[in-house]
C-alpha cells in the first residue's frame, strides 16, 4: 500500500485518532513504528498515513472547523442584534419621555394661561362700575377700556378699535351704518348690556370685549384673524 508522509497533521477528534492509529499499525505491521507525536497543548500528531485514511481524517478536521467558525459567528450575530435592539430601546425611550415632557409643558402653559385670564376678568371691571359722563375724550375711552378688559388682552383689543373706530365711540359706518367704538352692526346689538350704548364708551367696550370672548375666545384671537379677514 501506498504512502505519503503527513508529520504534524493534528486530529481533533478522538475516535479519528483510534480509527487512524488502527489502521497505520496494521499497515505497517508495528505498533512501534506508528510516528504519533503530541504537541505541548496535547494535540496527537499522525505521520505516514495512508492517503485514504489522511483524506477522511482531513474531511472530519475541516467539518469540525466549520462549525466551530459557524458558531462563533452565530454567537457574534446574536451579541450584535442584542446590542442594536439595547440601543433602539433607549432611544426610544428617550423620545418617548421627551414627547410626553412637550405635551406636560404645553398642558401647563395653556393651564397657566387659563388661569390669568380668569383673574384678570375676575379683577376687571364692568361697564355699570363706570359713572356716566356727557362726553368722553380718547383717553378717558382708553383708561375705561384698560379696567375692562384683561391686561393680556388689551393690545389686541385696542389694535381692532383702532382699525375699526380710531377710539371715536360715536363712529358710524355711513355705508352699513356698523355704530361705536366696535363697529357693531346694527349698533342696536349693544343694548344687550345697556340701553345707554349710544352715547358710553364703557357700554360699547363691555359689549365688544364679550364679542370677541363668545366668537373667538378672546380679544387676541379676534385680532388674528381680523389680520387676514380685514374685518372681525
């Protein structure tokens, strides 16, 4: 039988180790002639095997690696996919946390607005808390104007009547005949907080302020969309 020299050839597998060992001592007829080294990590080594046995041995050796580096990389595969799904977690935890502070902040903004309008109207005057007088000048209808209606507010107020009226509480429209410092139209519209709407400011702002508060919510929101509309 033919043979090739294999010196160093390792065998992981301790049954290959038998079945070779087995059959290179048949084969050459002394078991104390077989060349079986063992390295420092206790590997055996086979020497002069036939080439048929060294083809098997070789095969069971590369299956076995194969499926150790198979391993490992499944191993490698798993810890990576751990990784990312760790890191995805967190992130979107963290955006989840951070929406629900917006969404806190917002909630409290709008609570705290709420609650100073309800004190500014809860301080505010009304229009019977004014004495009537026979004439008004711009600045009396202002400071009457800033009693009424809540001092977040008044800005917003005072830029529609300065649109609308230029603080002249007996401003009439001559093409639809809108009445006062609001514009009302018919101006009769007014008598709903006072029969005295033609001639006190005060009248005419309490009536407007309560306008805007039912139609738009508020003296501000009324502004905006006199902005884009040209009228409120």
């Amino acid at each position: 039988m033919s043979r090739i020299s294999v010196r160093g050839f390792a065998v992981a597998s301790a049954t290959a180790v038998t079945t070779v060992g087995a059959v290179v001592g048949v084969a050459a007829g002394d078991p104390a002639s077989n060349d079986l080294e063992t390295t420092a990590s206790g590997a055996t080594l086979l020497a002069d095997i036939p080439v048929g046995e060294q083809a098997q041995v070789q095969s069971a050796s590369l299956t076995q690696q194969a499926d150790a580096i198979a391993q490992g990389a499944d191993t490698d595969a798993k810890r990576v996919a751990e990784e990312a799904a760790r890191i995805q977690a967190a992130e979107d935890a963290k955006s989840k946390k951070a929406e629900a502070q917006k969404a806190a902040d917002e909630k409290a903004k709008k609570d705290r607005e709420e609650k100073e309008q309800i004190a500014s109207r809860s301080a505010a005057r009304s229009a019977g808390d004014f004495a009537v007088q026979s004439s008004y000048t711009v600045a009396q209808v202002k400071e009457i104007a800033r009693q009424i209606v809540p001092a977040g507010q008044f800005q917003c107020f005072s830029n529609i009547i300065n649109e609308e009226s230029t603080w002249n509480y007996k401003a009439v429209n001559s093409s639809s005949g809108a009445y006062g410092l609001v514009q009302a139209l018919p101006g009769s519209k007014m008598s709903s907080v006072a029969d005295d709407w033609r001639t006190n400011p005060a009248t005419q702002i309490q009536w407007g302020l309560n306008y805007m508060n039912e139609r738009y919510h508020s003296p501000c929101a009324a502004w905006s969309f006199h902005q884009s509309n040209g009228w409120y």
